[in-house]
C-alpha cells in the first residue's frame, strides 16, 4: 500500500458557465501547474474542490478527468465525502476503481454523528476504497464536530488499508490528539504545517497550494521559518476575501483556468474583492 508524502493541493474544480457545469478543459492545466509548482500531488473534490455542493456524477467526472491527466509519479487523492453512506461508498468505490492513489473522506455534516454511526460509516468507505490508503479527514469547522480520537483507533484495528489523517483543525493544541502510532497524519491549516511537521505529521494537504504551489512545496521540503511567515501573510489575506473565488482568480491570473465561476451559494468576487485582490 504506497501512502501519500509531502505536499498535496487541495485542489479547486475547475467550472464554468457560472458555476453550473464542470470546465472539462482547464483541468489538466491544473494538473500541469501543481506538477511543475513541485507538489506531489493533489486531493480531488475536498473542501477547496467544493466537493460538497457538486453532484456525484459531476464528483465521477472530475476524479477521472484529474487521473486523466495525471504524470507519473504524481499523486491523486479522492475526496468521497458525502452526506449519506451510500453516496461516499459509491464514489470511493468509484475512485478505487479508476486507478487513484487514496481515497479521503471527512464526517458527513450537518447530523452530529456518534460513535457507532461514525465507525460503520468509515469503515464502509474503507472497505469500499480497498486496497487503496484510505484517510479520515478530520475538520470540526466543516463537519460541526469532531471525530473522537477512539472511532479512530477502533478503525485502525477494524481496517486494513487505513493509512492516516488529514487534519485541518487549529491550534495545533486541536490536532495533537490524531498523532497516533501507526497512523500518518497531514495537516489542513498552514499555519499550523511547520509546527505540526516538527511533531511528526508527514505533510500537508493545503487549499493555498492549488494557487501558490511554489510556497507550500518550499514549506513542507524547506520547514523554515521564512516558509511559514509566507503561508501565514497568504491566509491572513485571504480572511477578507471568498476563499474559493480568490483561489480561482488567482489561478486565471496566472494563466492557468479559463474563468474564475464557483458553484452557488459560495459567492464570486465583487468589485471591491477585485480591487482589493489586485492592490494586495
């Protein structure tokens, strides 16, 4: 079981025609700019990739347009997440199936899940994701509460193809609990990757990265301070601007997406966002 190292975009989808359809076109683009970024690969579909708010036929589509694309060596992560079991057992299974190197999923939303409902929920995706690494994404703010620490471990002992975590939850205080032995854990928040790598997280898997590459492959390779001070002021920029739009602007700017449509509700750029995105 080849597990996932280093630094993974949480990649943006690509879309067009205000949001309403995939850009099929843009998204080996994409793939040839997070390579030559030097990452070493990405997470479809996630939190950045407004996973959530797409279809599952969309959420098909757009893993195997990624995997189409994919050079050697490069690494492709699905995010098979969903709101009820039967949706993500289908799209790990779907990912399993197209040829993707580890399957991700965080705890469905909106329900306050407990313990056995948590378990038999991830072990589903995990059986439906064998052989490939299959990871808890683990993320209070989009999940609205968090995974208890022992429906991790109980999946440890239960599932063989459990490779680890991604963990976007802050402070770091918040992410200490899912250092387990055995288990390879990947941070979510930037600010937190330098920190979380000096106490053995083996990446990060960042929304920061599918638009400023270069600056989180030198973080996690580099682990300098100077690296951290770059990915701190990128975020604290980022607080007064819609995340998703900003990404995508960026990634237009520097030639790489053919628009910047995101999928409703999430909200495009206002003029003033633009003025103050050029100004910054």
């Amino acid at each position: 079981m080849a597990k996932l190292r280093g630094a993974i975009a949480a990649a943006v989808t690509p879309l067009r025609d205000r949001g309403s359809s995939l850009d099929t076109e843009s998204v080996a683009p994409l793939v040839r700019f997070l390579v030559d970024g030097g990452l070493d690969g990405v997470l479809v579909c996630g939190t950045t990739g407004e996973g959530v708010l797409l279809s599952v036929e969309e959420r098909r589509r757009a893993a195997e347009l990624f995997l189409a694309a994919r050079p050697e060596g490069f690494r492709i992560a699905v995010h098979a997440g969903a709101q009820n079991t039967a949706d993500t057992v289908e799209l790990a299974a779907h990912a399993r199936d197209h040829g993707a190197d580890a399957v991700a999923v965080i705890a469905p939303p909106y329900f306050p899940l407990d313990d056995d409902e948590l378990f038999e929920h991830f072990r589903a995706a995990a059986h439906a994701s064998d052989p490939m690494p299959f990871y808890v994404y683990e993320f209070v703010g989009r999940s609205g509460y968090a995974i208890p620490v022992t429906v991790i471990e109980r999946l440890r002992d239960a599932v063989g193809n459990l490779a680890g975590l991604k963990v976007s939850d802050t402070p770091f205080d918040a992410v200490k609990p899912y250092l387990l032995e055995g288990l390879d854990v990947f941070i979510g928040s930037e600010p937190v990757v330098l920190e979380g790598l000096e106490a053995g997280a083996v990446g990060a898997v960042s929304g920061l990265a599918t638009a400023w590459p270069e600056v989180v492959a030198q973080l996690v390779r580099d682990r300098s301070e100077a690296s951290h001070a770059r990915v701190v002021a990128l975020r604290d920029a980022l607080t007064k601007l819609p995340f998703h739009a900003t990404l995508k602007q960026v990634l237009v700017d520097r030639g790489v997406l053919a628009c910047a449509d995101i999928r409703p509700p999430l909200r495009g750029l206002t003029e003033e966002d633009r003025r103050r995105l050029a100004a910054w």
